[in-house]
C-alpha cells in the first residue's frame, strides 16, 4: 500500500509567515525603542559627567573668591577688562581695593539674561602659578612644601602681602608701585616683612608678567560654540580668565553645554550676628565700585548661591516634560523659566552653595 504524503497547503503557509512577520516586527521595534532609550541614557550620562566635572571648577572657584586679594588701595592704575560692553566695564575696580565678588543682575547679553558672575582670586587663573602660595619670614626663609609640586617656581610671577593687626593694614599689598617680583627662596629686602616675628604670605598669580594683583574670571551663559544638541533657547556656561596681557581679553573654557539659565543669589549677613538676614539678586546695586566697597563686602557676604538650567540629554521626542516653567534661584530670590516651547527635552536644575571662606581672614 503507498504511503500517503503529507504537505503544508497555502493557507498554512501563510499563516506561518504573518506569524514570523509579526514576531520579527515586535523584535525589530523592541530593539530600535531600546537603541533610542540607550542613546538617550548615554547622552543622560554624558550630561551628568559635565555637570559634575565642569561645576565642580566652578564650585571650588567660588569657594576661593577673596583669596590673595589685597585688602588696600592701590596707588595706581591696573588693566582689568576694558571693552565695548558698559556693563562689564563698570565691573573693573582700580585703582579700588578689589571686591571678590561682582556681578550683573540679569545682563542683557548673555543668553536668556542670565546673570552675570565675576570672581578675582589668585586662584581662578589656569597658569601653574595660580593658587599656590607659601610665606616668607624677616630671616628670608621661605616655607618649602611636601609634595614638591604644591611649590612655586622661579619662573612664577607672585604677589606679596603683609599682614597687619587692623582692616586697612590686614592684608597689604608690599611694594605696591612695583608688586610683582618671580618667586625665589631669597626675596628682595623690599619684599620682607619689617616685625622680625611676622612672616608675609606670597601669592603665585602667573606664569608671564601680571598686569593685576590678582586673577579675574567671569562666568556666563555664552551664545558662541554651542552643540548641535542642545535646545534653541541654551548656550555654554563659560569660565572666561581675562589675561595677563593688558588686553583684557578673556579666554574662554566651557564647563556645562545646554545651559539655559543662571542666577546667582547673595545672602549678606547684615548686623554681624553671623546669620544670613537678607537674600538678594543684585549685589552691583548693593556694593558698587568705591573705596569702601570691597571692606564693605566682607563684612556682609555669608553665602552665595549659584543655579543653573540646563537639558538633559539630547531631544527626545517620546518624552514630554511635566511642567511649562521651572524656577531657578533659591530663598524666593530667582525667576521662572519658561520651557512650554521645548516640551521634548529634559531639565536639570543644579545649585552649588558656598560660604566664602577668604573674606576676612
């Protein structure tokens, strides 16, 4: 007897196939939506790495603001930052004792604007000298540091004050119609301290000749270099050290790209209580450049605080975010932002807070 033989009929091939065909499709759409949230992650991550790395700078920036600043009046003039911006240029102190702090509320050319930071320290220069120090003592012994790198070098160009028993003597500029002299372990006769108990602090501010006597940055929103990436409304927040050229051109170094918004916010201890009394957003209102600004400052400035707007990751279209403003400052002190028109990207709101620790020591 033959055997019968047995077969698919079309039907059951078809069946077999629209089976495959949907199998195949749910895999290739899990695996494209898992591509898209992958990439998304990374540019998420990525994100938060520039956060943390870039205002981390930033962060140890304003916690160095007033150090190596001389607390005196100069006798002449110094380059600061001249330019085309009234603004800016109303922020340069000479021939003033130098506020540690300044800044525009709400400047008008910076992207959104933003506000406006100005910190001068010696240690907010990005030359090798910039933040190193060490004191020098009548004898003309200079402290020597373990590790040797945390030294000055011959080739580093440093400040020297004396320290005085007063505010108007406390931290003072020595030599200041010449003030700038190289490190060395056996300083000038003019450089060392008069009290044969008393030790002078020098200061490293640059590698080339100083023009100031002291290290200027600005940090802002800037509109220039920005990713394709990030939203229409955002910049790069930018650290930009004005050189010790007599130019006063600044060189930029970006810290946080998509950055939309910045506002900075002063809480100033007002009777010495040690408590912050009063919040304010415009500390240029509050201390313009005089005589006594930066004395005045001082005495008042207890906390600062800094927050910045900025997108998460790239553009995600599947993504839509919960709120159409999200507010950006701290104590009532701030402003909302409006991100109704860029539903599609995520926000993150960073604060660093500071109590500055070089202002009247």
């Amino acid at each position: 007897m033959k055997r019968r033989h047995a077969g698919f009929t079309l039907l059951e091939i078809l069946i077999a196939l629209a089976i495959v065909m949907l199998v195949l499709f749910a895999a290739i759409t899990f695996f494209i939506a898992s591509v898209k949230q992958f990439k998304v992650q990374t540019k998420i991550i990525e994100t938060n790495l520039e956060g943390i790395l870039g205002l981390e700078l930033f962060r140890q920036d304003l916690e160095s603001l007033g150090f190596g600043l001389p607390w005196n009046q100069l006798p002449g003039s110094y380059t600061e930052r001249p330019g085309a911006v009234a603004a800016i240029a109303a922020l340069n102190e000479s021939p003033n004792a130098p506020r540690a702090v300044a800044g525009i509320n709400g400047a008008t050319f910076t992207v959104n604007q933003s506000d406006y930071l100005v910190i001068r320290s010696a240690r907010v220069g990005m030359k090798d000298a910039a933040g190193k120090w060490t004191n020098v003592t009548r004898n003309n012994d200079v402290r020597i540091w373990v590790p040797s790198v945390e030294n000055l070098v011959t080739s580093d160009y440093v400040i020297v004050l004396a320290v005085g028993s007063a505010d108007s003597n406390r931290r003072s500029l020595v030599n200041p119609t010449s003030p700038y002299t190289t490190y060395s372990t056996s300083f000038p006769a003019a450089f060392l301290p008069v009290d044969p108990y008393s030790a002078n602090i020098v200061y490293g501010i640059d590698n080339v000749l100083p023009v100031r006597p002291f290290n200027r940055a600005d940090y802002y929103i800037d509109n220039t270099s920005v990713p394709e990436k990030c939203a229409p409304n955002t910049g790069v927040l930018v650290k930009a050290v004005i050189a010790h050229d007599g130019s006063g051109t600044p060189v930029r170094f970006p810290l946080l790209d998509c950055a939309a918004d910045m506002q900075v916010v002063y809480g100033l201890d007002t009777n010495a209580d040690g408590v912050v009394e009063t919040w304010e957003p415009d500390l240029q209102a509050l201390f313009p450049v005089s005589s006594t600004a930066a004395v005045d400052l001082r005495g008042q400035l207890a906390e600062i605080r800094v927050h910045i707007l900025a997108q998460e990751g790239q553009r995600d279209d599947s993504y839509r975010t919960p709120t159409d403003s999200i507010f950006v400052g701290s104590q009532s002190v701030g402003r909302s932002f409006d991100v109704s028109g860029y539903r599609n990207y995520r926000w993150k709101l960073y604060s660093i807070v500071v109590k500055p620790k070089n202002l009247a020591q």
